[in-house]
C-alpha cells in the first residue's frame, strides 16, 4: 500500500511538471502561430522591399522549419493530450484505489479488534474446557448412576437436593410425640432415680444409728455379762461360806431360786443371741439391697454412657465412608488426568550420536573408573604400610594429571569459543544494523541497560544544524526519550507523531513508519 502510495505520488508530480511543460509549449505554439501570420502577411508584401532573393531565401526556410516545428509541437502536443488523459484516468484511479486503501485500513482495524476478541473468546473457551473436563472427571463415574451432562444439570440437581433436605428439616425439626413421651418417661425415671437416691440415702442412716445402737448394745451386753459373772462368783462365794458357816443349814429355797434366775439368765442370753442375729440379717439384706441398687443404678449409665459412645462410632463411621467415597471419586479423577496428560505429552527426543551429554557422560565414566584404580590402590598402599606413606600413588599422579589436562582443553576450548562467538556476534550485529537501516531506514545503536538509540536516516543531525535526532527506547522503564530535547526542531516536528501514535494509540512500529513515510517525502520534495 505504500508503493502505491509512493507511485500515485511520483505520478502526480510528473503530471503536474507535464502540465506547465504543455503550457509552455501551448505559449510558444501560439508565439510562432503570430510569428508564421506574420511572416505569411510580409510575404503578400511587394518584393521591393527585400533585399534580394537571399531574403527570400532565408525567410522561406525559416518559414519551413517554423511550419516543421509548428508539426512536431501540435503532434507532441496530442501525445500530451493522450497522456494526460491517461494520466487524469490513472489518478481517478488512484484516488479510488486510496479510497479502498482507507476502507481497507479501517476493515483492519476492525479486524485487529476482532483478532483481539477472538483470543479472548478462545482463551475464554480454553479455561471453560478445563472447568467442564474438571468436573466432568468428578461427575461422569458416579457410583449411585447419576449421570450430569452438563452445569445446569449439575445446578439443578444441587437445588432439588437443597430442596429436599429443607424439607426434611421441617419434617424432622419439629416435635414428635413418640420422643416427648419418651422424654416424660426419662424425666420420671430420673425422678424415680431420685427418690430412690433419697431412700437409699435414708436407709444408709438407718443403717448407721442402727450400727450405733448395736455397738451400745454389745457394749451393754459385755457389761451385763461381766456383771453377771461377777455376780456369779459373788454367789458362789457366799453359797460356800453359807454352806461353811450354816454348817447344814443350806436354804435349799433360795438355791431353786438362784437356779431359777440363772435359768432365766440363760434363756434372756439365748433371746438376746437371737435378737443379735436377726438384726445382722436384716443389716446384711439391706446392704446386699442397697448394693444392688447402686449396680442396677451403675449399669444404667453405664448402658446409655456405651449408647452414646455407639452412636458416636456410627456417625464417625458415617463420615469416613463419605470421605471414602469422595477420596475414591478424586483419585480416579486424578488418574483420568494423569493418562491424559501422559497421552498428550508422548513424544521422541531425536539427538545427534556426539552431544554434549553423551560427551558428559563418557568424561563421567572415564573419572570414575580413575577414581576406583585410586582407590584400590591406596587401599593397597595402606594395607602395605600400616603406618602411613608420604608417597602418592601413580593412580594419583595420573588422574591428576587428567585433571589438569581436561581443565586445559576446557579453558582453551571456551577461549576459542568466546573469540568465536564474539566475532559472530560483531559480524552479525553489524549484518542486523546494515539491515536494519537499509530495510527501515534506522540506524540502530544498543547501549548498556536494555536501552536501544534510533536514528532515521531521513532526519540527521546535518539537516537540523548538527542537533542529535537520535531516539531513546528504555525496555525496563518502558519510556521514551529524545536526545535533542523536547524544544528542539526536530522534536517540534514530530510533537503530533508522538501525540497520535505513541500517547494515544501506544503503537511505537507506527510512530516509526511515520516518521520515514514524512522524512522519504520531504527528502523527494528537496531532490525535486
């Protein structure tokens, strides 16, 4: 488009230097028009007045070569006419041709702003693919055989479920007769528990003061038991003195009696040995109840301590067997994934038979199989000299030496291949630069932190009085600096290039494409 440009350019200027020449030929056509008129009435004038036949001569050939000259003027110029209106039909032409240049720039325009957007849409639909086989590797192997074809599917699945357990809790959130019953039953129970804590506790009173008064009773029956022992020997020791002193006269009467009594003694000891034994009874019946009661009492919390700690297990085991089963659906995710991904990545790595990793791997080899004979061999030279050596192995010796060798040719190697890449580099860079000005008309000079100097060979310093016109792009800053300076006159030329393509449109190519295409037809305009 802009070799077009350029030529409808060159073709309009040569039409216009066509046109003032065909004015110019125009003018001096009707110069020699009233010259021949002239000549032609001077020649209807009687032939006294010349001089001789030699005018006439001479004014006849003149007459001649102005009528030839007359000839070749009128016929170049209806060659003109012709070009001209060729020309005048190509520069229709052209104005058509920048017309459909125009709607071309703009159908690219719009282009670039479509290209745009499809790359959004396809990076748009790469992240959508990604999300539907993410969660279509969770969803397609469902173990309960429910199949989602897509999110909406998904969606309303997950909203029929949300429904359905909102109205199982309303369903079971509210009270149910079977477990108010069953709580009054458990508030009476607790209060039968209660009162029988109660009783157990007045009965445990009981059976102290009772414990209390059979202790006071022993003691009493002790006392009782020593008095009437003691009393007993008393009465014996006055029957013999009676039966010593009475001499006979033993009153037989109040031995009955004494009997009697001791009898009576006797059977109040069995009655009170009777008593003693019921009441250790009764005592052992109510601590053997009172025992039982406490067991029952024990194994009931016990019972609904070992409920609870099963319904605990179930709903832990509940809750395993869910992250079970979700731990199982993303491992065979994963694995899905993971054979896709091993699918797509299969491939073979072609490499030449000398690469620097097989060199790496022979230099490798050959150093360990040097190492091994250094070894072996000190490991003999030890066992040799049990004391130590001062000497070192020739294995030693030698793999030094390797060593010394292979770091020489290492370092000779990179030297040359420094020397070498450096050439390359500066022949190269000087191909780039030649390149680069002759295809773009730039002279391109790298400086030291990423920044790059422009010069356009259509604006040197000599055309601006030896001001540099120099450009400065900073790649780390992003920024843009001129090196003549903001008020210079190069800068005052191009304040509007840089205001539409660099401030606004942010298109540094176009900023530079300009500036040649406006120096390329201010240089033509000078030449000219």
């Amino acid at each position: 488009m802009n070799l077009i440009r350029e030529q409808a350019h060159s073709l309009s200027l040569e039409l216009a230097s066509r046109d003032i020449l065909l004015q110019e030929y125009q003018t001096k056509l009707h110069e020699k028009e009233d010259e021949i008129l002239q000549s032609r009435g001077q020649a209807e004038i009687p032939r006294e007045g010349f001089e001789g036949d030699e005018t006439l001569k001479v004014l006849k050939r003149e007459l001649a070569d102005q009528l030839k000259h007359t000839r070749s003027i009128e016929a170049r110029n209806r060659k003109l006419e012709v070009e001209n209106e060729e020309l005048r039909s190509y520069n229709k032409s052209i104005s058509l041709m920048e017309e459909e240049r125009r709607s071309l720039i703009s159908k690219v325009q719009a282009l670039d702003g479509l290209r745009e957007k499809v790359s959004n849409l396809e990076l748009q639909k790469a992240i959508l693919e990604e999300e539907r086989l993410s969660w279509t590797a969770f969803l397609q192997d469902d173990p309960d055989g429910i199949q989602f074809t897509s999110p909406a599917h998904l969606a309303r699945a997950y909203i029929q479920t949300k429904i359905e357990k909102s109205t199982l809790l309303e369903k079971f959130g509210r009270p149910d007769p079977l477990i108010a019953e069953r709580d009054q039953e458990i508030i009476k129970l607790v209060a039968i528990q209660a009162k029988l804590e109660e009783e157990n506790q007045g009965m445990k009173q009981v059976l102290k003061k009772d414990l209390k008064e059979k202790q006071r009773l022993e003691r009493q029956k002790d006392l009782a038991l020593k008095e009437a022992t003691f009393l007993r020997e008393q009465l014996k020791t006055y029957s013999t003195e009676e039966e010593v002193m009475m001499a006979g006269n033993y009153d037989d009467q109040k031995s009955q009696r004494i009997e009697e009594l001791e009898r009576l003694l006797g059977e109040h000891k069995l009655e009170i040995n009777a008593l003693t034994r019921q009441l250790e009874e009764r005592d052992i019946a109510r601590t053997a109840d009172a025992q039982k009661l406490e067991e029952g009492l024990d194994y009931q919390r016990s019972v609904v301590q070992f409920q609870e700690r099963v319904d605990t297990l179930h709903k832990e085991l509940e809750t395993s067997k869910q992250a079970y089963k979700i731990a199982t659906i993303e491992i065979q995710a994963l694995q899905k994934q993971l054979m896709a991904s091993e699918a797509t990545s299969r491939m073979r790595v072609l490499q030449l038979k000398d690469n620097p990793a097989a060199r790496h791997e022979v230099t490798k080899k050959e150093t360990l199989r040097v190492l091994r004979e250094e070894n072996k061999a000190l490991l003999a030279q030890l066992e040799g000299q049990p004391g130590g050596t001062k000497f070192v192995p020739i294995s030693t010796l030698e793999r030094s030496r390797l060593d010394v060798q292979e770091m020489e040719a290492l370092v000779a190697e990179k030297e040359k291949r420094m020397t070498r890449l450096k050439e390359m580099w500066s022949k190269k860079a000087l191909e780039f630069r030649q390149a680069v000005y002759s295809l773009l008309g730039y002279e391109v000079d790298f400086q030291p932190n990423g920044r790059v100097k422009v010069t356009s060979m259509f604006h040197r310093s000599d055309l601006y009085g030896g001001v540099d016109t120099g450009i400065v792009f900073d790649g780390e800053q992003g920024t843009m600096k001129l090196c003549g300076g903001p008020n210079s006159q190069f800068a005052r030329e191009i304040r509007n290039q840089i205001k539409f393509y660099v401030e606004e449109r942010k298109e540094i190519p176009c900023f530079l494409a300009a500036l040649t295409m406006e120096g390329y037809e201010k240089t033509t305009r000078a030449q000219q």
